[in-house]
C-alpha cells in the first residue's frame, strides 16, 4: 500500500472491519490534490492527527499551493519529529512569495536521506541557506532557487552534505553577491545540471571539486564558465544532453575538463553546432584529449546529420584520443 497514493490506500482499508486501521501504521505518504482546497487541508490534518504516533515516517510526497502553505508548515514538523528520510515537494507559489519558515523547516530536517525540491514556477524561487547542513543526505534535487553567499567571492552549499551522492539542478537557478557557485563534496558521484538557464546579465562561474565524480550530464542553455579542481580520475561518463543551447566553442571547452572519461554521449543539438562551428567553417578550436575514453555514443536526429558528416566529426573529437578501437554507436533521439 505504500506505492498508492495516500487517500486510495485509507480507502482500500475502510472497506474492512479488519484492515480499517491499517493505514494508521503506513510509513509512507503521497498526497495528491483534491477537489477544493479546504477539502486538501482537512485531509492533511485528519491523516497526521489519526496516523500511529509511534511510527517513523520513512516517506512525504506533497503538492504545495500559496492556501496550502499552512499544512505544509505543519506537515514538515511533524515528520522531523517522526524521523522522516525522504521529502518531496511540488511547489507552486506562482502568485506569493514562499513563506519565510518554510526553508528553516526543510533544512534542519537532520534525518533526511533523499530531497527534491520542485518550485513550478521560476517568478518564485526559493532560497536557500548559504551552507545546506544535512549530514545523512545522500540525493538532492533542487529546481527553480535560489543560491547565497557568506561573502561576495563564491557560493558553497554543499560541502556541508557528507553523506551527498547525486545532486540534480534544474531550470532557473539564480545567484546573490556573486557569479561563482563551486560544487565541492568528496563523495558526490552522480552530477546532472538539467535544462539550467540562468536570467542574470553576466554568464555564471561553476567550479567543480568533486574527486570521487563518476558521471555527469551538462544541459546547460547558457554560457556557463566550467572548471574542475581536479583531473576527475574516476568518471565514467560524461552526456551533453539535448538541453545544451550554446556554440560549439563552449562545449569543446568543457569537454576539455574530462579528460579520464571512459564513455563520452553527445546530443544531435551538441553534433550539429561542432559540425558547423568547427568543421565546417574551420574554426581553430583544439580538440579535447581524452586517455582512457572507451565508448562514443551518438545521439543521432532523424534526417539531420549524414554518416558522412558523424565520421567528419568522430575524426575531430578522436584526433587526440590516446585510447585504440573506441567503440562508437549511433543512437537515434527519442
């Protein structure tokens, strides 16, 4: 019943005499709206009032409206008081601001494992603490916030999550008193920058210190200034995915960061712009050195690009590959 949706599972279990207490013990919640929104909040209420005290609460999956922010506010204090380890949270202020209490609540919720953090509209971001202190917290989704600094050189929120091992941003991400976030944690092995745009007027800084990185998707639609700290030795994959909207010069820049990749997967939108910036047109960009690369996968767009021109570009990317018989696959977008 933990895969149901909260209220098909109360329901399920009011149907038997025998069972109709079942769900007081549920550990795991997913609420959906309903019709009218007293009708949400009386729901919220009547299931954190009813459910078993005793039991920790493993899971809270939420939609959050401006009317139902109140709920909200009440249902994060009673899951960090019942352990809860994996919050996620749909949020739509698109007319008010988000309340001030609600991101002291999220962040000292120490018992967090997982959190994703959807805001569904970028008119309202949410914005975070300068260091983000959840030392159990092993997945972090953030979409739509906001980032601040302790002082004007960089942001650093997540060397403070020791536990961190996936970090997803999306969407509109946003800076105060700087232009440099550095993602710096010794244990994050997953990183997806998914569809970020960014609405400032200066092209952002993003600084990498990930030693123990193993894969990474850029979907980036800006210029985005890329650096590593280090040599990344132990990535395995590196995907420029069909969000990245920028010339080729930019991405040959990133690609130049990873030269450890073992599997290197670039979108049709990523093909086009080196087989026009640099191929066609003979731009002088140096290709990327790669020493231990093993598989080239290629995301190829229906009637877009020729094999003619996947060998131009493969013979580009590969000239200063150190690596012998790289395998190389042709796969059509979805």
């Amino acid at each position: 019943m933990e895969f149901m949706p909260t209220r098909e599972a109360i329901q399920t279990c009011v149907l038997s005499k025998r069972w109709k207490n079942v769900w007081k013990s549920l550990d795991t919640f997913s609420l959906k709206p309903l019709n009218g929104i007293r009708k949400y909040n009386q729901f919220v209420s009547k299931v954190l009032s009813n459910r078993d005290d005793s039991v920790s609460l493993r899971g809270f999956q939420m939609p959050v409206f401006s009317s139902t922010a109140p709920k909200l506010l009440k249902a994060i204090e009673y899951g960090a008081r019942h352990n809860l380890q994996k919050l996620t949270l749909a949020m739509d202020f698109r007319f008010k601001e988000i309340p001030v209490s609600l991101v002291p609540l999220i962040f000292n919720c120490q018992s967090l494992t997982f959190l994703d953090l959807y805001i569904n509209s970028s008119c309202s971001n949410l914005k975070l603490p300068p260091s983000i202190l959840l030392p159990s917290l092993e997945t972090l989704y953030l979409s739509n916030v906001t980032f601040t600094a302790t002082d004007n050189h960089c942001i650093d929120p997540f060397s403070t999550c020791t536990s961190l091992t996936t970090l997803v941003l999306q969407h509109d991400l946003r800076y105060e008193s700087t232009q440099t976030l550095l993602i710096s944690n010794p244990n994050l092995s997953v990183l997806k920058l998914e569809s970020v745009v960014s609405r400032h007027t200066f092209n952002p800084k993003l600084v990498l210190s990930t030693p123990n990185l193993s894969l990474i998707t850029l979907g980036i639609q800006i210029c985005y200034e890329l650096s590593c700290t280090c040599d990344l030795p132990l990535l395995e994959e590196v995907y420029v995915n069909q969000g990245v909207h920028t010339v080729s010069s930019v991405i040959i820049n990133w690609l130049q960061l990873f030269p450890q990749v073992k599997t290197l997967r670039l979108s049709s939108y990523a093909l086009e712009m080196l087989l026009k910036d640099v191929v066609m047109t003979g731009i002088e960009i140096q290709p990327p050195s790669f020493f231990r690369l093993k598989s080239m996968k290629m995301e190829i767009g229906r009637h877009m690009i020729s094999d003619d021109h996947v060998d131009i570009i493969l013979d580009y990317l590969l000239r200063n590959c150190q690596t012998i018989d790289v395998e190389v696959d042709a796969i059509t977008e979805d």
